[in-house]
C-alpha cells in the first residue's frame, strides 16, 4: 500500500485557552525575553517544541535542577534583584534570559520559536502555501522519517481508550504542528480504527492519519496528527 492510499484528510475548526499557571514568551534566535520567576519556589522553564541542552549563568545567584529527560530546568533565585542567564537548544538556538524574582508562586515558563523561525524548518513548508496542501506534505514527511526537517523525539503516554495502548513519540513544530503516535491493540480482537476516533487528541486537529485501519490483536500501527498552532498558545 502506497503513503498516498492510506493518508487521510480531516479538516475542523478549532479553539484552543492558554493554561493557567504559565508564562509564555514568543522569542527568535537570539532573542532577550523578560519572565518572572517565583522568588521562594521553582521556576519551570522548557522550550517549545525543543529541548535546553545547556544554561549559563553567573555562579551563587540561583540554583539550576536539571530534567535531561524531558529537556527542561528549573531554577531558584538567591537573590531578590533581576538576573541573566543564557539557554541553548538541542538543535542551536540561544536565548538570553532576563528573570525577575517575585513573591508568586511556581510557574512554568514556556520559550515559543517564533513561527517563521519553525516554519523554515517545518515539513509542511511556508504558511503561503494553501493550507491542504501543506498539511499533505506535513503527514508524508512524517511517514517518511524525513531527517532533513525538525522533528523532536518523545515517549508520552495518552490514556483515551482501554483497547489500545497509545503514546506520543514524535513532534514536528511550526504553525502547523505535526505529531507521531504509536498505536497498540491490547485485545485478543481485531480493532477497526476511524481517524474520526482521534479527533479526541483535541479540538485543534485538522488531519488525521493511520497506517493500519484494520489492527489485529496485539498488533502496532501509527497514527499521525496534524494539529493548527493557535494564536494564543
């Protein structure tokens, strides 16, 4: 079977609502950008779509915790006055960072690359294409392990159904976002998969993808998923 046979198309609209308890910033490569951080307890801080390879800072002004597995740091100030440091990204990007320590409480700070810096890197190619086609790029890179473009490595688990075990493996950033998901059937039955059942994944999905509709027991497919960056996020 083809890629093209199998690659379907839903089209829906969507809305998405900023999460509390986050501060999210829009930044370029090389890019200051201001936060606020909890002066008692610890700041979150990760990068969107991305992961933080290394922090630099000047030593005895806040205290750095280190997550490798999910690619994020979070950080304690011992100061009560603004400070500095640096972020870099797996794949080079560089961040300077301006913290301001407040009396609040934890909060997650979220880096978002700007949306033609992903979009450069993006499979679905730039946002001046017509939007079908670029989601159809989008899911045939994504079939194909295309290594040319960004794509970002996960093991996320995603408890919807009890019949099938499901995780998020992989993500493609940009306007349009692109994720991989494997699918496992935990039954001793045959399972007839509809992308329409992984509309559930959020009401900001556009596509749907699946490389096996018909799923016998204990057997894996993928499902891919093509979500539109809201404006809010």
């Amino acid at each position: 079977m083809t890629i093209r046979s199998w690659i379907a198309i839903v089209l829906l609209l969507a809305v998405a609502l900023e999460a509390s308890g986050r501060q999210l910033v829009e930044a370029a490569d090389g890019d200051t950008v201001t936060v606020r951080v909890s002066l008692r307890d610890l700041t979150r801080i990760r990068v969107d779509g991305g992961r933080i390879k290394r922090l630099m800072g000047v030593q005895n002004v806040f205290d750095v915790q280190r997550e490798d597995d999910r690619g994020e740091v979070l950080i304690r100030p011992r100061v009560a006055t603004p400070f500095s440091f640096f972020l870099t990204t797996a794949t080079g990007e560089t961040f300077t960072v301006l913290a301001t320590p407040i009396d609040i409480p934890s909060e997650t700070v979220v880096i978002r690359p700007k949306v033609r810096d992903l979009d450069r890197r993006s499979p679905a190619g730039p946002a001046t294409l017509p939007r079908v086609a670029r989601i159809k790029r989008l899911v045939r890179a994504m079939a194909l392990r295309d290594k040319h473009f960004y794509r970002v490595s996960i093991h996320e688990a995603v408890p919807l159904w009890k019949e099938l075990e499901i995780t998020r493996t992989a993500r493609w950033p940009g306007s349009l976002i692109g994720e991989e998901y494997e699918v496992r059937n935990t039954t001793d039955h045959t399972l007839r998969l509809d992308e329409r059942e992984f509309t559930a994944f959020g009401d900001d999905v556009v596509a749907v993808s699946i490389t096996r509709r018909v799923l016998p027991a204990k057997s894996i497919t993928q499902v891919y998923v093509v979500r539109q960056r809201q404006r809010t996020e």
